[in-house]
C-alpha cells in the first residue's frame, strides 16, 4: 500500500462510515415504511428501488421516478432523510477539501511521483544533496553533457526555483532531509544507474552524514562531498569518501601557487573552467607584503598556504577573541581608510578581502585601491548574485566557493585523472607548465578547453579495445585524426594515460603527454584536453571499427550489405 492510499484510508474513514451509516439508514427505511397504491393496496419498495431512490434524491439530482405515489409515513421519512444525506455529504466534502490541502498528502503525492521517475531512469546518473548556488551550476553541466541528475533539498522555495529553471532534461527533485537514510534510498541509493551522490548541503554536519550513510549502505559507487572544516574533512577521509572538496583550501593552494608557478596556475584554471568561455589572462601575483582581511575559516586557509610560500602577511580582524589571529594583528573590518594604513597599506603588494560580506569585501578593495592604486586585489564572492558587481570592480582573482566546488566536482565526474594530472603538473616547474601552455594554445585558441577522460574498455572505446584485444596496434596518434579525412589533425591532444602497472607500489603508471607513437593498451584511462566538441569526432574512431581503420591504413570500408555483396561476388568472379 502506498503512503498517499495509506493516508487517504485514514484521513477519510469517519467520513466515508458517515455516508455509509446515512445512505444504509435511508434505504432501509424506504425499505420497512409501507406506501398505499392506486388500489388502496399496501407495498413496499424493495432494496433496488430504495437504493435507487435514495442515490438520485441524495445527490439533488431528483429524477421524480416513482413507481407508486409516496404515503405521508414515507414523504416524512423522504424529508428526514434529505437533511441527513446533506449534512452526511457536507461533511464529506469538507473533509475531502480538507484532505486535498493537507501538506502530508501533498508531500506524499510529491515523494510518489519523485519514487516513480527515479525508477524509470535509464540513463547514468548523480544523486545532488542540497541545491544552492553550487548544486545550480552542476545540475546544468551535468544535464548539458548527458548525465541525467535527482535533486534533494529540504527548502522548498529552492525545490521550487528547480522545477522554474530552464533545463533540457527534466530532473526530479524531492523536499526532503538528505540525512535520513530512507530518502536517499528513495532517491536511487540502490539503482543500478546511480553513478554517485554528491553532498552540497550548507551543513558540514550534514555532509558528513550522507558520506555515512553512503558508505554504509552502498560501497559501489562514488561519494562526493563538500566540507569547510578540516576536523570534518578528516572524518569525511576516515569513512574513505572519495572526494572531499574545501574551496577555501583549494582557493588558498591555488594562490599559493600563482606566487611560484604563475603558468601551472594558469592551467589550472584553464583545465577545470567551463569549456567554450574565454580564456583567463595570465595572472602573476607579487611578491611583498601582504594584507589578509577576516580571518575565518578561508582568512586562516589562505594565511598558511602564504606563509607555507614565505610571503609576509598582516592580518586585519574585527573579532580577535572569536578567531584569535597571530600576534601583530590589526583590530578592524578593513572597510576603513585608518585601518589600512595602520596595517600598512601604502608599502603593501597585495590585499586579500575575505570576509563572509560580499558589500565590506567590495567595501575593502574600493578603499584600499584609494591608497594604493597598484595593490593586487583579491576578493572573496559569497553570493552568486553579486556577479556583475565583482566583474566591474576591476579585481585581479575573484575567489567565489561555489565556483570553485562546482568546477572540481565536473572535473572529478568528467575527467577522474584531471586532479592527478594537475598534481603532476605541480611538480614540473613553470618552464614546462610554459610549453604546455603554448601547446594548449595551438589547439584551443581563446577559448576554455574541454577537459575529459575515457577508458580502453569494451564500453567506452569499443573499436579501440577489439582491435588491441585481435592483437592490432593503436598509436596515440590515430585518436588524434578526422574520421572523414585522415590527412586533418583534430585540435586535440592527450594529457595522460593511466596504466596499471603491478609492479609500481600505487598500482598504476602514469605517463604525461605521451607521444603520438604512444602504444595503447586495453585499460588504459586517457585524459584528453580539445576544442569543444571534438570529443565528437574522436567518439567514431573509438567506437566505430571502420573508421579506425580508416584513419589506421587510409582504407575505406563499407558496411552496407549490397556493398558487401558486391564484394562477394566480384571475389567469385575474380577467383
């Protein structure tokens, strides 16, 4: 039985037992009172007559059928039982309407019709808890790629925005608490489709919850979370929840980074940016002395990854006992012109306004250009609405967290190896971060790459994996040529392959920017960086076997079955 059958039986037992007693009252009354018929004989209505009766004259129809006229003993009952069927039925109706607005039935039809979508997906998707800024921005990359996304959130004027937005596929969403157990398994824990949960609630209590509740019940597929607090992310770490995603510390590394690799920053952003959008300039951060505004959570992040680069930095905090700063800070919010010069604002190269207040942040940077024209700026966006406000106060890095989670999350969802490569990347220094700038260049122009990863497998690249399985040969190379034209080079170029390797401690060997000689092995995972939509165009080499061979050997092959018979029988004819 279902909770909205369950709930109506309830809700509408007195009232239906109500109308039952009234009608069983009225008809058997009709029954046992006699009329006088035109012969002055006695009758009495029998059950079919009674029950006819009473239907059309309870529900003010009135059809007038009678089959002898009424004696006064039964126009006196008729007349009784007229009030009781009206007061029978105006209760009834006003428990119906009563029903009908119940906010449980409501939420009971809601849950059945979400249960019932879920089940019906037949394509990969990804389990969003919590739909804030964040959850927006990756519910529309997620759906513009193919992946097909379930939404729980317990505010339902963001339910409700979700259902107003204009998205391609329809998502079902669920007003619920993503920290129970039932709802998540309501919500395809079990499908076998259900690629991942994600946890973008606001509470880092919540997250922590999910990744639980996740790991508990299910061990098959990958939990995502978002975490503020490094003593939740540890937890999060110890229930071995696959990503964990701070942006004040990935904010904060990134920064840190820009100081000593400005280029392996810069590929950084180009990487995990949305594909198609202008690429960011380059941004080289000075190094001096440095003035961090609020010293919360992300004031503390970005304080130790600077000093971990040795950079001088000077704290200006409103609240010492509440955040208690090092010592040497300076007591204010930093909107304040005497602050920042008490802070030392003129001999200062940088500036940092992290507060959780969009307009103080704004505030800070205005007032602190005002004294130092050539200060680099960088301002902390909390609310997403606030864009166009931050875009026209000329700052060299906006940190905005929503950004920066949704973009790790498409990265870890669309190209797993993308967070590995860009560690590699650390490690190579700026001369090489450099040339693969220019590389990056050649083939994207100005515009933001797209970044994704498949592996040989008979899923994913079919051709590829039957021809490496037959004992052919793929290079590298052959990914990179036009299907139509073998002679044309596509604009894309592979990163990184990932290949198991038991003898390597980690179990897996990674070789960056491999050759286009490169031989491929079934099992290798390929993380490819093109110019949008020539993820396309390499899909036919990778799933069709003719047009691999095509651009293996420049030979054309049909498949067409007169084409095939034709051959045949020019081969008899030949023989």
């Amino acid at each position: 039985m279902t909770k909205v059958t369950s709930l109506v039986l309830r809700r509408m037992r007195v009232p239906l037992l109500v109308l039952i007693a009234t009608y069983s009252i009225s008809i058997l009354g009709f029954v046992l009172i006699p009329g006088i018929d035109e012969n002055g004989q006695r009758w009495h209505m029998n059950f079919f007559d009674a029950i006819y009766f009473v239907s059309y004259m309870a529900t003010t129809i009135g059809f007038g059928e009678l089959p002898q006229p009424f004696s006064v003993a039964q126009r006196m009952w008729a007349t009784a039982t007229i009030y009781l069927s009206v007061v029978g039925w105006v209760y009834a109706i006003g428990s119906i309407l009563a029903l009908v607005q119940n906010s449980m039935l409501k939420r009971a039809i809601e849950e059945g019709r979400f249960t019932r979508s879920v089940s019906k997906l037949t394509e990969n998707f990804y389990m969003i808890c919590g739909y804030g800024e964040t959850a927006r921005l990756l519910v529309h990359s997620l759906n513009s790629r193919g992946f097909r996304t379930v939404v729980i959130d317990k505010n339902s004027d963001r339910i409700d925005e979700l259902l107003m937005a204009e998205i391609p596929q329809f998502v079902p969403a669920l007003l619920a608490d993503a920290s129970n157990s039932n709802v998540l398994i309501e919500a395809g824990l079990f499908h076998e489709n259900c690629k991942g949960v994600v946890a973008l609630t606001d509470s880092d209590h919540v997250n922590l919850k999910i990744a639980i509740t996740c790991r508990l019940l299910n061990k098959t597929f990958s939990v995502i979370c978002r975490s503020e607090s490094l003593d939740t992310e540890a937890n999060m770490r110890s229930f071995r929840t696959d990503y964990i995603i701070n942006p004040f510390e990935s904010f904060a590394s990134r920064l840190a980074m820009a100081l000593h690799s400005p280029s392996s920053y810069l590929i950084n952003q180009w990487l995990t940016g949305v594909p198609g959008t202008r690429l960011l300039d380059p941004v080289t951060p000075p190094r001096g002395l440095w003035l961090l505004c609020g010293y919360g959570r992300f004031g503390k992040a970005v304080h130790r990854f600077l000093t971990f680069e040795g950079v001088t930095t000077r704290i200006i905090e409103s609240d010492h006992e509440l955040t208690n700063p090092p010592e040497g800070s300076i007591k204010g919010r930093g909107t304040e012109a005497v602050t920042l010069r008490n802070a030392g604002i003129a001999d200062a190269v940088g500036i940092v306004a992290g507060t959780d207040n969009d307009t103080n942040n704004l505030s800070i940077i205005y007032t602190a250009k005002e004294q130092n024209e050539e200060v680099f700026t960088v301002a902390r966006q909390n609310y997403g609405g606030n864009e166009k406000l931050f875009q026209n106060a000329s700052l060299d890095i906006v940190m905005e967290p929503s950004d920066i989670i949704a973009h790790e999350i498409l990265s870890v969802i669309l190209a797993p190896l993308l967070a590995t490569f860009l560690q590699q990347a650390k490690t190579h220094g700026n001369q090489w971060a450099c040339e693969l700038i220019s590389r990056m260049i050649a083939i994207v122009g100005e515009t933001t790459p797209d970044t994704w990863g498949i592996e040989i497998n008979k899923e994913e690249a079919p051709a590829v994996f039957n021809a490496l399985q037959q004992g052919q040969e793929v290079l590298v190379g052959d990914l990179n040529k036009n299907h139509l034209d073998r002679q044309k080079k596509l604009q894309v170029m592979v990163l990184m392959i990932s290949r198991v390797d038991e003898e390597i401690e980690s179990g897996y060997r990674l070789i960056t920017l491999p050759d286009e000689d490169f031989q491929l092995q079934p099992g290798d995972q390929i993380l490819f960086c093109s110019r949008e939509g020539e993820r396309n165009e390499i899909s036919w080499v990778l799933n069709n076997r003719n047009a691999l061979h095509y651009v293996q050997t420049g030979e054309q092959v049909s498949e067409a079955w007169i084409w095939r018979m034709l051959s045949g029988w020019k081969s008899e004819v030949n023989a």
